[in-house]
C-alpha cells in the first residue's frame, strides 16, 4: 500500500487558498459596511462655530474614525463567524487537522485585516473627496502627512484591525467548545465594566485603551499587539485541538 | 451478465459453473487462458474475491491450471473432467430429487424409468 | 496488513456507550460492509476511524497511528457520508477542482466524466443540491480521491435505484483499476452483498460477526414445518430465531452445521430445509428477540 506522505505547511497552503476563495462573501461585507460608515461620517464627528461681530463660523470634524471603528467590528464578527460548526466543517471534507485548520483561519483573519486596514486608508480619501463636492465648505484643511506617518497610520489601522479579530476569534471558539460562554463572556465583560464603573471612578476600560492607545514608541505598540493577540490566537489553537469534528 | 440471485447456489459456484459451460461449448479451448478474476469481476458485477473463488474451485479440480505469472488455463482434460464431474454430481442429485417426488407423487419405478427412457430418446432425437 | 485495527475501543456520550469493547481489524485491499441496524454504533465506528471523534477508551490505529487529529490518516482517507459539507461559496466544479488538489492520488479525469454522466451543472453550488443528488456528487468525490482508506457511511442515500446502481457499478469498477480498502456502510446489504469481500456486523456498539461474504450466505439454514417437528428437531440447538407464520407452523434459524443424519431427520420429520440470505441473517442476528417483530404482536 502507498501512503500519500503529505507537509503541514503544504496542507496549510492550500487550506488557506480555499478559505480565501470561499469566504469570499466576508469582502463583499467588508465594502459594504465601509460605504455605511462613509454615510455616517458625513455628518462629521465634530463640529463647532461661533460669531463675532459681523463674522460668524462653522466648522466640522470629518475623520475616518467611524470606519475604521466599524471595521474592528466587522473584523470581531467575522472572527466569529469562521469559527461556527458549518464553517469548520467544510475543512473536514478535505485533507486537514485541528491545527492547521486554525492556522489557515488566522492567516486568513491576517488577510482579511490587511485588506481591510488598507482600504480604511483608501476609503478615507474618498470620503474627503467626497466630502469636498457635496458640502458646501468654503476651506478645506486636510491633514498633510509624510510618507512614513502615512505608513505608520496604516499599519496601526490593521493592527487594531486584527487585534479585534483575534479577539472574536477566541471568542467564537469558546462558544463552540460550550454554549455557555456567549453567556459567560458578555456578562464578564460588562459586568466587569459596572462594577469598575461603581465607585465613580472607573480604572478598568480607561487602562485597557491607555495600553494600547497612549502607547507613543510605535515599535513598542506593534510588540504589545502582537502580543496580545498571539496569547488570544494560541489559546484558541489549544482549545480547538481537542474538539470533535461533525459529531 | 445476470447470475441468478436466488438461486440456492453461492455465487462463486455459479460463476465457477459458468466458466465450465464456456469451457463444454468450445467457447475456451484447451491450453487457452481463462478470464481472469477481475475480468470475471467486472462481467458479473461482483467483487473480485468472489470470482477468485469461482477460478479457485476449478482449480482444485484440475480443470484449469497455473502458469506462474501469466494466470489460469484451461487443463487439455478439461472437458472430461467437467462432464464426469456433472455426470456424478449434478445427476445424482437430480435423481434424488426426482426420485423423492416420484415417491411423494406415488410413481410406481417402472413409470420412472419409462418417463426418464422416452425423455432421453426425445432430446437425442432432437439434437442429431 | 491490517488498515484499521480496533481493540477494546469504547465511545461513550454522558452515560450512554455508542461503541463497546469493539475488537476488529480490517485488512488491506478489500471492500468490507459495515452493516448493523439504526443506532448500532456505525457512523460513530466509523467517525473514529475517520479521525473526526475521540474514543473514550480502548485502542484504534489507522495506517498505524492515533486517527485523531493526524495529518497523515486525513490525507490518505476520504470520508463520505450525507453530513458532508462544502463551502458555499464555490461552484461544485470548483470544488472538484478543489479537492484535487488536496488528495495526492486524485483522478480529475474520472472526477469530470462522472459530473457530465450524472448530468451536474458546473455553476451549482452545494447546498442547492437535492439529497440525492447531494450523494452522488460526494460519491464523485470519495471514488475520484483514490484515498487507500475510503468509507462511505451510507452513501447511496437519497439515491434513485438507477443511480445507486450506477454507483455501484463505478465503485466496482474504480475498485478493479486502482484497488483500496473501502468500509461501506449500508443498511441495504441485498444491494451490497455482491461488492463485498467482507461483512463486518455490529449489534449495540459491539462486533458481532466478521466474515467473508460467502461464509456469511452459508451462515445459517431456515426450518419451516409443523410447530411440533420445528420444535423436537431444534431441541438442542441454539436457535437464531423462532417465529410462528401461521396455523401450527413455525420457521426456526439455526447456524448451518448440522450432521447429515440431522439433516435426515428432518426430512422425516417433512421440515423443509431452506437458504437464509445474508441480510436475514443479519437482521435475525441483530434482532432483540428471538421472536423479532411479530413478537410484539403476539398475544398473552
């Protein structure tokens, strides 16, 4: 008898491939969704104005903040979807194991938040062309930016991007290992934020967005989210190793 | 190619019976070699072990016989060997059969033997 | 060689045993059914094998290895049952192109004459399938994967009775050019019984019978007579089963190694000796009662 002596990473490949291929709907989403957030933003994020004498002014505060925000969602619920059982399964009617079907999924959840965190930037032009022809402005001040802040921008786009994917990922994996943690999870969550909230003076959600957010050294936030989601991502891994396939 | 699916008889022994017929009719010559069990396999629609057995069991009686590499052939006695072969085993069970109903149906022996006399003379008859 | 070898093998769901102390191997090269009632414990034998469920307790080696979770028993099997699933966004012709290039030993060619003969429309998807339909497109994929292990778990389900003899012909056929271990299961082993070398019957999650086809036909013999003869002959068997069909008669099975001077008796006795074929015998082997459904219905 000859057995076919196959390479992880070769299968890896090829699982990834069929994964970009199939979940191709989880793009359209993506656009979609970006066009909704370039509506939303249209109204600005912030505006302001005010008089004096014979002149009065307004201005608004258009940003692409709203779509990268909606992007971090999308990134969350995607996660989640590609752990659900039908689409799990279908890496089980071809050549696989627990492991390389996860690491072919966060290749692809990596993928997927490239993409997304490139069109963000991409998105946010036309919106301030867009921005420009419908609105009425009479100045318009764009922020100029060099070409490594431009860069920098980007990859911190894709950077939260993916943290929030590797979030939902760990996520949609323990729901799949029991039910019980789409209840566990959330009430965790939010009552964590409640009881920090409590006293007044909440810490909790502030330190979480500091760690991140206040992070100046731009190599040091790349270490910390690389961080952060390899610890999500690698608790998945071994959780899912020991999960049953079509039971 | 049908074989008789209720037929009391095991599968292998029909195909094995039916390779003796292609055998008696001339349609395989002596020192021709026979189909081989895959081909059997696939004629009768059944798995190729079944139709190895149905090879196997001529074998045995030396109807067919091995050339190392190249499969079974049909032995020169091939012929002979199958008629004595039905001659002892296929008649006698018939007779017994026959003999059995013709005690239940209460049929007197000089009445056997006439009826199986004329029915012999009849079919000699019809094929010369 | 053995592909599969189970030994004690045990699979448990809370405090129900799907599989108990199953012992069995199954060699190389031969097509063997899996045959056993509803709930026997057959997908979940199978599942096992697969590499899709762990077992509780026991030993199962595939190509010699742990089949959970392993790399090397995915790529060189093919599991074939009506739960598969595809993605929904590729066409079927997609997803044959798909799958060929995950299994080493695929036959595109065959795969493709196939698709055309059942008359699939390439742009299809899956999902849009009809059971049937569903079934023998999976069938495509299971027989065109050449794997050396391949189990199909009911795979002609759903099937009209053109195609499913379509599709065992093509097992057969794809059997004869490139020989492979296959474990079929089937309810329907009247269909099966030709294709296979082997039987392997399960009753309750555990073995009970493993034999070559034709032992399995010549298994036992059926008695029908008079009550009264049936029952004075059969005294001291063991009885496989025992049903009354009708005034003062009874049809008995009994395992088929009697005496001649048994056999004589009988005749005496005016029993009347007949073949059981092999799917009775395996109902009546599986059967709770020995009475089997009329049992039921028999009053007091």
């Amino acid at each position: 008898m000859y057995l076919a002596e196959v390479k992880a990473w070769d299968i890896v490949r090829k699982q990834y491939r069929y994964k970009l291929k199939s979940y191709f709907s989880v793009f359209t989403s993506l656009i979609v969704i970006q066009l909704l957030a370039i509506l939303f933003s249209f109204n600005g994020t912030g505006m302001g104005g005010g008089t004096s004498n014979s002149i009065s002014y307004e201005f608004y505060y258009y940003t692409s903040d709203i779509i990268l925000v909606f992007m971090m969602i999308w990134a969350f619920i995607t996660a989640i979807i590609i752990t659900t059982r039908a689409y799990r399964y279908d890496d089980f009617s071809f050549v696989t194991n627990r492991t390389i079907s996860q690491v072919s999924n966060i290749l692809f959840l990596l993928s997927a938040s490239i993409f997304a965190g490139i069109t963000v930037y991409l998105s946010t032009h036309l919106f301030q062309i867009l921005a420009f022809y419908f609105k009425d402005n009479y100045s318009i001040i764009v922020d100029s930016l060099s070409f490594t802040e431009f860069l920098m921008g980007m990859i911190t786009s894709i950077l939260y991007i993916f943290l929030f994917a590797s979030a939902g990922y760990l996520f949609g994996i323990l729901v799949q290992l029991h039910k019980g943690f789409l209840l566990i999870i959330p009430t965790i969550l939010f009552g964590g934020l409640i009881l920090d909230g409590i006293g007044g003076n909440p810490t909790l959600f502030v330190n979480v967005t500091n760690f991140f957010g206040e992070e100046t050294s731009f190599i040091l936030f790349i270490c910390k989210v690389a961080i952060v989601s390899s610890i999500l991502l690698l608790a998945s891994l071994g959780i899912s190793n020991r999960m049953e396939v079509r039971k | 190619m049908l074989l008789n699916a209720d037929s009391m008889k095991p599968i292998y022994v029909q195909i094995s019976e039916w390779l003796e017929n292609e055998i008696l009719n001339e349609s395989i010559s002596a020192d021709e070699k026979i189909y081989s069990q895959y081909q059997l396999a696939e004629m009768f629609n059944v798995n190729p072990a079944t139709a190895g057995k149905g090879i196997n069991l001529l074998a045995d009686d030396n109807v067919l016989y091995k050339k190392r590499g190249l499969g079974m052939f049909v032995a020169a006695d091939a012929r002979k060997i199958i008629l004595g072969k039905r001659k002892s085993s296929k008649l006698h069970s018939l007779v017994t059969e026959l003999a059995q109903e013709a005690v239940q149906l209460q049929v007197e022996e000089e009445e056997l033997v006439t009826m199986i006399r004329d029915m012999h003379q009849r079919i000699k008859e019809e094929q010369s | 060689m053995n592909v599969v070898v189970c030994h004690d093998l045990t699979k448990q769901y809370g405090r129900s045993k799907a599989l108990q102390n199953m012992n069995c191997t199954i060699a190389e090269n031969k097509i063997t059914g899996l045959i056993g009632r509803n709930g026997a414990g057959k997908t979940t034998l199978l599942k096992i094998i697969a590499g899709y469920l762990h077992h509780s307790s026991g030993d199962i080696q595939v190509f010699s290895e742990n089949p959970f979770n392993n790399l090397k028993v995915s790529a060189n099997t093919v599991f074939i049952d009506n739960e598969m699933s595809f993605s929904q966004g590729l066409t079927l012709k997609e997803l044959l192109e798909t799958a060929g290039s995950f299994y080493p030993n695929w036959n595109h060619d065959l795969a493709l004459k196939l698709f055309d003969y059942f008359s699939f429309n390439p742009k299809q998807y899956h999902g849009n399938l009809s059971k049937g339909m569903k079934s023998t497109f999976n069938m495509i994929v299971g027989l065109a994967a050449r794997c050396p292990l391949t189990i199909m778990d009911e795979p002609t389900s759903g099937m009209d009775s053109a195609t499913r003899k379509d599709f065992y012909r093509a097992l057969l056929k794809e059997y004869i050019a490139y020989p492979r271990t296959i474990i079929l299961s089937s309810h329907l082993l009247d269909e099966v019984e030709d294709l296979l070398e082997e039987v392997l019957l399960i009753k309750s999650g555990e073995k009970c019978l493993h034999l070559p086809i034709d032992q399995l036909k010549e298994y036992a013999i059926g008695v029908r007579g008079k009550t009264v003869g049936v029952a004075s002959w059969t005294e001291k068997m063991e009885l496989i089963s025992m049903q009354e069909i009708g005034a003062n008669m009874s049809y008995a099975v009994i395992r088929n190694d009697r005496s001649i001077k048994e056999l004589e008796d009988a005749r005496q006795l005016e029993l009347e000796i007949t073949p059981v074929s092999a799917e009775d015998i395996c109902s009546y082997l599986t059967s709770k009662t020995k009475g089997g459904i009329d049992h039921v219905f028999s009053r007091g």
